[in-house]
C-alpha cells in the first residue's frame, strides 16, 4: 500500500513527490500503521520495487493490500497522477469508515463521488458484486478498470471474454464500454460496444490512447463507437456451430437434442435465430441458442396472421432460465437492467424486419412465419441475403 498513518493519526501518503533522502528521515522518527487493521507498518525504500508501506510478516490484515503486485502498485499510482494533473481532487487508499471500503482512489468530479478500483487479478464475482453495491448505496459511482494483461485478444476485432471481465462491463449514455488500463505502456484502453458472440468470446472494437492524451471523461463517458460487425458476426456464428458439432460430447447436448427430436439441423438454423441486440450482453447463452428456444417454445407453434401475447413469449423464456437452458449474467457495474431488455429487443427487431407487427404493448402479430433451409448451402445463401437486406436496422438494434 501507499498510505499509512502516523502514530497521531495524521495520514502519510508515498505519492507526495519526496525523496527518498526526505523519506528516510522521516521513516527515522515514525512509526506507520495501517488505515484498516491499525498494525504497524513498514516503509520500504528500495531500488527496485516502487516504495510502499507493508505489513510485518505476522500481520493479520484482512485486506492483504501486502500481496499487491508491481503492476498493480504502479498502476493506480499513475493513475492518482492522472488525476491530480486535471487538477482534480483525489485521494489515494481512503479507508472509509462507513462503506468499510478502501477503494484504490477517491476523488468528486462535479459534484459526484468516485471510486476506482483498478483490479490486476481475479476475485471472487461476489466480493466484486458486494463492494459495487456498497458503492452505489452510498451514492459513489465504482469505475472498475481492468488490467490489461487480463484482456486476451484473438483477432481484430474479437476478443476472450470470461465471466470476470463481464464484471468490469458498464453502459454508459446507452453504450457498452469497459475501461483497461498498462501501467507499464501508460495507455488506457477501452472496449467499446462489446457483442458477444458465445459464453466466452465477444466482438468489440478497441480504442487505445497514452495516459497523457486522456483526459477523465475519457474514463467517465467515452464516446460511443459504431463500428461494421456483422461480416465478423457472421462468421464467428459459423464457427461456433462447427465447433458446437465437433465437440466431444455434443451427442448428450439437450440442445442439439432438442433439436434432433424436432428434426431440425444446427447447421440450418435461419439467420433470424441468432441476432444481436443491444442488452444481449445479460444473457450468457449464445443468441443462437436462446432465440432458437423462443421459436421451438413460441413461434413455429403460430401461422401467419396469428396473435401472441409478449407474456406468453417471456413466461417461456423465464421458464427455460428455469430449467438452465438459457443461462444469464450479472453485470454489477451495468445499471439496472437485465436479460428482459434483450428479449423484449429481439421482438422487437422482428417487427422492423417484417416477421411480427406491434399490435399493442403486449400483444404482437405473425406476420411471416419462419422457414428452414433445406440445406448447409442454402442456408448459407439465404443468410448472406437476409443481412444484407436488413443490415440497417440490425446495426440500429445493437448500437441503440
């Protein structure tokens, strides 16, 4: 850690700019303890490690800021820097006595709290979950920044996503964004618009700038970025039937199952089963699958002209996340929505492409049932024209 306290109380701060010679008399005279546990600390001031305060060895801390990493001492030290040179005000390693938090920095923009929180390893989805919200009760905003060496990217545009990162995902003016910061290249990095494609990879396009070319907005409210993804789209659900198939144990799959006793085909599945929406980051089940569940429970049941009440089409969604067939997310750092607005923004994209029509709030009508190819090649056909004929309002859909 880089802030203890001296033995009146007084709180001491490594990030003040003194010198080590101006340490070392100080580190002469004082004796430092911890803001948490009130144990006494030790002001380390070697050559290669950046100086911090650390716990003697049978410390019992139960914040453990000792197994702090280089990177991750580095990292939030940069960061406070950031910061104090926009001429805002923060505070580094405040202890808060209400929250029973001690976020990496504190700092008020606007009349609003903030707290960064610039995570380097993997907690437990709980204890992330738990400290957000105490967060939020206390009216601070949490800006979760991951560590970039936690961000695997296997292509362009695609990147591993797993179920730690969704953690870090926010909104923001209605916009998908989740924020990285290097330490050791000083750049900051944000994931904009991020689509995903399976319980573990996602599209997004990455916007990288140094640390000196940020400014706080740039980590507060990024700007939106649209960015062509159905070619990549595309593709990625391709890959992902493929290897949904050749997966050793597809055959005890209950969705290939499913599908098997409905004598239909994963490889001829119309693309109208397996679009992105803008909420789809709440469901963790691939679009592929969850849309198709909604046509088996729902739609092949109801022909042209037909009506369905939308509480019909949600009590069969509700019930197959009963089941585990449809798995969600939590999204901590999100907001308040949830897997609902995906749903209603599926239905909702099958009335701007002609398969429903809005009949009133609850209540929507057949308008074109839908067909199966009747083969790999014809699906393959069919869903190249289905894109590029509504392309357009897809993009709409996802980048709201």
């Amino acid at each position: 850690m880089l802030v203890a306290n001296k033995f009146n109380g007084e709180v001491f701060s490594l990030a003040n700019g003194d010198t080590k010679k101006e340490l070392e008399k100080v580190r002469s005279r004082e004796k430092f303890y911890c803001p948490d546990c009130g144990e006494e600390v030790i002001m380390k001031l070697g050559n290669k490690k950046i100086w911090h305060f650390s716990h003697t060895a049978s410390g019992s801390c139960q914040y453990e800021y000792d197994r702090e990493s280089e990177y991750h001492l580095s990292g939030k030290l940069k960061l406070y820097n950031w910061l104090k040179k926009q001429g805002i005000h923060a505070e580094l390693e405040k202890f808060d006595q209400q929250m029973r938090q001690k976020p990496d920095i504190a700092f008020d923009w606007k009349g609003q709290k903030y707290a960064i929180e610039f995570q380097c390893s993997v907690i437990h989805a709980d204890i992330f979950e738990k400290r957000t919200r105490t967060y939020l009760e206390h009216d601070v905003i949490p800006l979760w920044i991951a560590a970039e060496n936690l961000i695997k990217r296997i292509s362009h545009m695609v990147v591993s996503m797993n179920h730690f990162l969704y953690l870090f995902l926010r909104r923001t003016k209605h916009a998908w964004n989740l924020p990285a910061f290097c330490p050791v290249s000083g750049q900051l990095i944000n994931l904009h618009g991020v689509i995903p494609i399976s319980s573990r990879k996602a599209i997004t396009i990455l916007e990288v700038k140094s640390l000196s070319q940020s400014s706080i907005e740039d980590l507060l409210s990024p700007k939106a970025r649209q960015y062509p993804f159905l070619k990549i789209w595309q593709t990625e659900n391709q890959k992902l039937k493929s290897r949904y198939l050749m997966n050793h144990g597809a055959w005890q799959s209950r969705f290939l199952k499913e599908l098997y006793h409905n004598r239909l085909s994963l490889l001829t599945l119309p693309a109208v089963l397996g679009l992105p929406v803008h909420s789809s980051p709440y469901i963790e089940t691939p679009s592929l699958m969850w849309q198709t569940y909604i046509y088996l429970d729902i739609f092949r049941h109801h022909k042209s002209g037909e009506y369905i009440r939308y509480a019909r089409i949600r009590a069969a969604f509700a019930k197959r996340v009963k089941k585990g067939d449809i798995k969600l997310r939590t999204l901590p750092a999100a907001g308040h929505r949830d897997a609902w607005y995906a749903l209603a923004e599926y239905v909702f994209l099958l009335t701007k492409i002609g398969y429903l029509e809005k009949i009133d709030s609850g209540t929507v009508k057949v308008q074109k049932e839908i067909e199966f190819p009747s083969s790999v090649d014809c699906q393959l056909k069919a869903e190249t024209k289905f894109y590029a004929e509504f392309e357009n309002k897809i993009v709409q859909s996802v980048f709201q």
